[in-house]
C-alpha cells in the first residue's frame, strides 16, 4: 500500500512538572492509568495501527522508560516457575521484537517540534505517526487507526482535531478550516496557543499525527514560535503554505487530557469503571459517594 505508515515518534522528553513530586524519581508517562503505564496505552494504540517501529524522543532522567520495555528475566522466570502464566501474558504485552524500538534524546527542551525533528534520521524518506502519551484517547476503534484509514484514502498529512470551549482554545493548536467534510476537515492555516478572541476556530489539534516527511523538511527551517519553543504546529502550517495538504480529523472516541490532575483524575475513573474485574466494586463505591454528596446538600 503506498500510504502505509510504519514508524511513530513519541516525544516524551518532557519533565513533568505538573505532578511534582511523583515525577521527581519517575517519568510522567510510567505514571499508572489503573494498573497500566501512560506509555502502554500509547504503544497498544500504535500496534492497533499496523506500527512496527516505535521511536521515543527521551531526555535525562527517563531511563525507566527503557527498562519498562526491555526483558524481566528474573520476574518471568519466577512467575514461570509459580505457574502465573495470566501475568505473563500481560507482561508480554510490554515487550517489543528486537530493533523495533529506539531512543533518541533530545539534548535541550527546545519545544515539541524539535523533539520530532530529533527523530529526523530514523524515520527518513516515509510517512509517520507522532503520538503524544498525555492525551489517552478511549475509543473502540483506536484513534491512530481511525487516521491510518484515512490517511490510506487522503495521503496528506493528518492530524488529530476536537472541538473545545472557546475559552480553553488558548492550551491547543487550532485549525483555520476551508472545508468542512464532516469527519475530516481541510485546513487552511494552524495556530499554536492563540490568544483567546484571535483562534480561528474551536477545533484543536489533539496528540495523534500523520505526517509526510515534508514535515521534516520545514522543521529543518523552523524557527520558535509560541511560548519560545519549536512548534510541531508552525511546521504543519508551513506545508500548507508550501502548498500541501493538511486535513484535521474528527475522531470517534473520548480524549482525557492526562497532562493535567483533573484530566488524570477522569481517566482514571473511566478506565476503572470500563475493567470487567473493577466495574462492580469501584461502580458500587461511585454510587455511594454520589449518594452521600445529594444527600448532604
Ligand atoms: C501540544 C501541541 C498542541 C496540541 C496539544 C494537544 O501542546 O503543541 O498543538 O493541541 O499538544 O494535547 P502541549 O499540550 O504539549 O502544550
């Protein structure tokens, strides 16, 4: 297929200052969504995409990423021996083929666009994925692979899109739409972190991206945009500048924002209350706090 997409960038150099001190001494994406890591759900969503190469832009201090997706020889041979085989199912889950997975640092916190631009070398000529691990999409089918679809169909590049409340659209990169398709949406400029009252739209750009290897290209050029960093966002714009094509995709799925505490905090209850062996208890407790709350006011 031309339009195949094998390789995904996860920028996760980030420090993770929001959920200080818990990400003193631990990577913000080890942080646990019920029993599995933020960077599980992401590398689950990849593999549902038909993804084989997995490229984490890391910086110092995120070496437990690297552990999390290597071998336990101990801890299996000691559930082998106990007979676990359910865990070690599971913990297989985390492991990669080898060569499937590389690390990249990126030097300097010079913005997203720059952590991708890291990646330059490995993704080369092709197509590829950029998945950001904080937004945790719920969807039956899963976001990427929603947008592997269509960028089979389209070919150019694609970006994740959701409308927001107007006032929250100052936190997003937001689409200037010149057709609205239903679904998919083209697009024809892209504005990172507006000032509320200047954003061309409510349609924000969520962490899941296809890209062309253009988009290389014009980081190669870019300059800091908003808030002084290199913005992944300024370089999609330039291609359509350049004359490419960027469409935004409506997906069908619920976004939690997990880079901050309330959006943690709603996932972490959705999830709960999506998990067969949970659903009872935790639904059982939910009910009864709410109870209790109607019944004090
Ligand atoms: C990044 C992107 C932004 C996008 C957002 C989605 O911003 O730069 O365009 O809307 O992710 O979560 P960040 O949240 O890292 O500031």
């Amino acid at each position: 297929m031309k339009n195949k997409v094998t390789k995904a960038i996860f920028p996760v150099a980030g420090m993770g200052t929001r959920f200080l001190p818990a990400t003193k001494a631990i990577p913000k994406e080890i942080l646990t969504l019920v029993d599995r890591p933020l960077i599980q759900y992401a590398i689950d969503e990849a593999r549902a995409a038909g993804i084989k190469e997995f490229i984490f832009v890391t910086s110092r201090g995120k070496s437990a990423l690297e552990d999390y997706f290597d071998h336990a020889p101990e801890l299996e041979h000691s559930l082998r021996k106990k007979g676990k085989d359910e865990l070690l199912e599971v913990l297989k889950t985390t492991n990669m083929d080898s060569g499937a997975i590389a690390y990249i640092r990126q030097h300097k916190a010079l913005g997203l666009g720059h952590a991708v631009w890291c990646a330059r070398r490995l993704v080369g000529n092709e197509p590829f994925a950029v998945i950001l691990p904080d937004d945790v999409i719920a969807a039956e089918t899963p976001c990427l692979a929603q947008m592997t679809e269509a960028f089979a169909e389209t070919g150019g590049n694609i970006v994740a899109a959701m409308e927001v409340p107007r006032d929250r659209a100052r936190a997003y990169g937001i689409l200037d739409v010149k057709e609205d398709m239903g679904s998919v949406v083209s697009v024809r400029g892209m504005v990172e972190k507006p000032e509320t009252g200047t954003e061309p739209s409510n349609l924000a750009v969520i962490g899941r991206y296809i890209l062309t290897p253009k988009i290389m290209q014009n980081l190669n050029r870019m300059k800091s945009g908003a808030g002084g960093e290199i913005q992944l966002t300024d370089a999609i714009e330039q291609e359509v500048r350049n004359g490419g094509e960027v469409f935004g995709y409506r997906f069908r799925g619920q976004r939690f924002d997990c880079g901050s505490k309330a959006g943690f905090l709603q996932a972490t209850v959705a999830f709960g209350l999506s998990r067969p062996d949970l659903r009872d208890e935790f639904g059982a407790y939910l009910t009864g706090l709410t109870q209790q709350q109607q019944a004090a006011e």
